[in-house]
C-alpha cells in the first residue's frame, strides 16, 4: 500500500505541472515578436515576468514601451500604452498597413505567429480526458473540428480581413494549429491515464 499511495502521489504532481504548463501569459511586442512566460510585474516603466518553457527561469525585465500589448493566460487582453496614443491630439495619422506577397500565405504566417487563444479548448480536452480519455474524444473532436471563434483569433490587422484569401489562410492555419493542441492534451491525458494504469498494476503485484 505506501509504494500504490507512493505512486499515487508522483501522478498527482505530475497531472498538476501538465495543467499548470497550460497557464501563461503572452508578451506582444511592438516588433512583433511573442514571448510566453508568467507576468509577475507591471510597473509604469517595465515588465517583469519568467519564461515558463525554462524550469528555474530567471527574472526578465522588458520596457513597457516595447510592448504592443499583454495578453493574460485567462484571455484577458492589456494595451499598456493606449493612453500615451491619446494624449497627442495633434499627431499626424498613421498610415495604413500595407499587404506584401501572397494574402493567403501571409494569413499562414500570421496565424502562426498571432493566433494562441486556443488554451480554453485544449485545456478543457485535457481535464476531460484526465477523467477519462474515451469521454475526453468528444470534445477532443468537436474542439478539433469547428473553427475558432472570431473573438480569438487574434490576426494583427483587422483590414487584412477582409481580403478573402488573407483570410482564408488564416482561418485554417490557426483551425489546424487548435486542432493540434487539441489532440495533443488528449494523447498527454491518455499517457497519464496508461502510466496511471500501469504503476497500480505494478503495486497491487
């Protein structure tokens, strides 16, 4: 009994660093590079948050006016400077983005780099299917199978949306990318769930 309880206890800590993984923060700089990691900080100069792809991670400090915007592992999205864009009324319009190369190409490319709100689905697969992995295929497939919603997509600029093949490309890059992280929880779940299985067998011999 204290090697099942033993084993019991590993699994457990392992279930909550899996769920935990899921939960992060996503840096948006100006430059357009994304960096994942927990926000601890938010200071009216400067960021401070830890990368959450590196165990022991070390503080990082980013300047608040390199940032576009935060977007918190909850969804909730923080446009740190859009005050200081209201504040000079005076200031001469910003010219309009202009799409370079192949729009449906460019939607792939963007989607990959933008498009990272599909957490609630992958995360809800994956509880799910910790419970039990052959309940955890139906939401795994409708997750898989519908689109994303319009709300989380994310794409950089809204204009480019409206160029059928920009868009199209997009859609179904960011559709394949929550499709994958979908099947991916559930083949983690189902992992845990087979490990599970085997250590009780081992421990009941």
């Amino acid at each position: 009994m204290p090697n099942m309880h033993k084993h019991l206890f590993t699994t457990l800590l392992l279930l909550c660093s899996i769920v935990n993984s899921q939960a992060q923060d996503l840096i948006v700089k100006k430059s357009g590079k994304t960096i994942e990691g927990k926000i601890l900080k938010v200071t009216p100069t400067e960021v401070k948050y830890k990368r959450t792809d590196i165990p022991n991670s070390y503080l990082h400090i980013v300047f608040r006016t390199q940032i576009e915007y935060i977007q918190y592992e909850n969804g909730t999205i923080d446009s740190l400077n859009q005050k200081d864009s209201t504040t000079n009324m005076a200031q001469a319009p910003v010219a309009p983005k202009m799409m370079v190369g192949d729009p449906y190409i460019l939607g792939k490319a963007d989607a990959r780099q933008y498009y990272h709100r599909y957490t609630g689905a992958g995360t809800g697969t994956l509880i799910v299917s910790l419970i039990s992995p052959l309940v955890g295929l139906l939401p795994a497939t409708i997750c898989s199978i519908s689109d994303p919603d319009d709300t989380h997509l994310g794409y950089p600029t809204p204009e480019f949306m409206n160029n059928k093949d920009y868009a199209k490309g997009y859609m179904r890059q960011a559709k394949r990318i929550k499709s994958g992280k979908v099947w991916m929880n559930w083949a983690i779940a189902f992992g845990v769930n087979v490990l599970l299985v085997a250590m009780l067998s081992t421990s009941s011999k």
